[in-house]
C-alpha cells in the first residue's frame, strides 16, 4: 500500500505523519532535524514511501538536499500556499500541521517550490552578505555626518574613499569630535575593506562564469546584478517563457477581481528583494547613466515621459529580467536594435 508523509521542522525536533492512500493513519512522532533520522524513521514506518513534504523554511535546502542523497522522495511546498490549509485548525500544533501537510501531498493540492543548488546559495549569501555591509557602512557614514552638521561642520559628497580624509579635516583640533567619531571611522574604514574583499571574490567568480560574462553585456548589468540574476533563476529552463521571470521576481502589477470589482495596484514585490533593488538600480543606471543608444533604453525613456521616473524604472527593471532571461536561454549577447526575426524568438 502507497504511503504519503509530511514533516513539520523546527530547529531541534520535526514531527512526522504518515498517511496510507486512503488517508488513513500509518504512524506519526518526532524525531531529532537531521536528515538521517527523519530518513531512518521513514524506512522504518513507510517502507512504500510515494512523496514526503515538507514546507520552504531555513532548514529546507539543507534538508531537502540530504534527504534526496539519502533516495527520500522529498518535495518542497511553497510555506504560502500551504498556509491556506494549516491556517483553518483550531488548534495549531506541529502534530497538526504535519498531519494537514500529509494530506496536501497525497491528494496533490500542494505547489511546489524549487530548491536551488548548493552553489546557487553560496552566491546567494555571498551577495547577502556585501549588502549587509554596504549597509552598516552607509550607516556609519550617516552617522559620522550627523555628528558633524551637531557641530556646524559638513562633509559632502559620497562616503567614497576621500570620505575619511575630509572628516578628519573637519574634527582637526576638535578633542570633543575625535572621542566619537574616530571609533566610527575606524569601524567604517574595517567595513570598506571587507566591503573590498567581497567585491573581488565576486568579480573573480563572474570573470570565470560564461552566464555571468553573457548577462553583463547588457547595458546597466554589472557584476552584481548579473551573479544575483544566476543565482535566483540558476536554470533558465525553470521557466518556459521569459515574461514569466518579471512575476517570479514581484515585478508584476499585484489584480484584485472579485464580481464587478476589478483592480489592479503596485507590484507584487514577491521573489528575491535583493535581486528586485538590483534590477531597479540597474534600470535606472540605464535610464540615466549609459549613453549608448538601444531599444531599450528608447522603450524607458519613452515611460518616464508618460509615467514619471520612478514607475517607468519598475517597468524597465521587469523588462531587463525579461531580456536577461532571453538572453541567457539562447546564448546570445544583447542585442541593441534586435531585428524582428530576434525579437520574435
């Protein structure tokens, strides 16, 4: 008899429940997060294992990756659309939610999330990482600057590497200024350098990646935005058409239709932020910045005139995922003036 499972992970403990065809109950319990237990406890209680899931959490790559080596027939439930089931208990338990999970699986009212690779999420935390930093620094920055408009004192410009020297100017012969602000720019400056050291490691890996080398021939596309663009997508089969990657990244007009009611609002903004913020720098890097005349740069420009900057910057950040994933399917560089041929392709 086919058995269907599910588990509940929290960081110590997971609970189990596994389910016959008919849905009726086969066994449930707990067992300590590690894939070989969780994999033990179901060799032992489903030997016809069908499909266990589990839902999109912090353990969920770590898990899914060792149960799959380990020949569990796992799969990831987006944690959003399972929600709508686990939400309708009265009484919320990890018991319950594993057994509400279990029924999803066998009957298949589930959606399935794809995992990334191990090397996708390195990059991933890679870039995580750099913005955490170019944060704090921005912060300490900010900070420095506070202190000295306090004090009558000003330092303009961008917190670029002439930022130090100009506020060491400003607290010269300032005893009261030094005593706060030296520790901040003693801190800003251990930023900057590991800020440094991440953006080598990055330019290293783009330099030795042909997707990357491919995706930065694209006007307003650096290394940044071209490493975070493989990493969220990592496969361009994953999608069958390119438009469909401006929805996967929340670039999409988010439609509330209900009868006679129909509307539409912002951008979904569902997907990678991180990747989303890129996108928008790079298209307004486009709009602004690149000089090089092309479709579509015309097509943006174009849009601010009618919508203003900031909404025609969205549209061009969704159109260049569009266009990146267009390239990166048919191994093209970017093409400024696509023949119709091209574009129809």
């Amino acid at each position: 008899m086919a058995h269907y499972a599910a588990f509940d992970v929290s960081d110590k403990e997971t609970a189990i429940h596994v389910l016959d065809e008919h849905g009726k109950l086969v066994w449930k319990g707990k067992r300590p997060s590690e894939p070989e237990a969780l994999a033990e406890a179901l060799r032992r209680h489903a030997p016809e294992l069908v499909r266990v899931g589990l839902e999109t959490g912090r353990l969920a790559p770590w898990l899914y990756h060792s149960l799959k080596e380990l020949r569990v027939p796992v799969i990831c439930l987006d944690a959003r659309h399972a929600r709508a089931a686990t939400a309708l208990q009265r009484n919320k338990t990890d018991a319950r939610d594993a057994e509400t999970l279990a029924q999803l699986v066998r009957v298949g009212w589930y959606r399935e999330a794809r995992v990334k690779g191990w090397a996708a999420h390195a990059v991933r935390h890679l870039i995580g990482a750099r913005a955490q930093l170019v944060g704090m620094a921005t912060d300490l920055s900010n900070q420095l600057r506070s202190l000295l408009r306090t004090f009558g004192r000003r330092v303009t410009g961008r917190a670029g590497g002439a930022f130090e020297a100009r506020v060491r100017e400003q607290i010269k012969d300032k005893p009261e200024m030094d005593a706060v602000a030296e520790p901040l720019l003693t801190a800003w400056r251990a930023i900057r350098d590991q800020i440094a050291v991440l953006d080598r490691r990055l330019i290293e890996a783009a330099r030795d990646d042909a997707t990357c080398r491919l995706l930065m021939s694209c006007p307003g596309v650096g290394v940044v935005v071209a490493a975070s663009f493989a990493a969220a997508v990592e496969v361009p089969e994953h999608f069958r058409r390119s438009r469909s990657v401006g929805a996967y990244l929340g670039l999409t007009p988010r439609r509330r239709q209900s009868g006679e009611s129909d509307h539409s609002t912002g951008v979904s903004k569902r997907g990678d932020k991180l990747l989303r913020s890129y996108l928008f720098e790079a298209a307004a890097s486009l709009l602004i910045r690149v000089q090089r005349p092309s479709a579509l740069k015309t097509w943006g420009v174009g849009l601010v005139q009618r919508l203003g900057f900031k909404r025609a910057a969205v549209a061009v950040a969704r159109k260049l995922g569009v266009v990146l994933h267009a390239m990166w399917r048919a191994n093209r560089p970017f093409e400024a003036w696509p023949s119709a041929v091209a574009a129809a392709a």
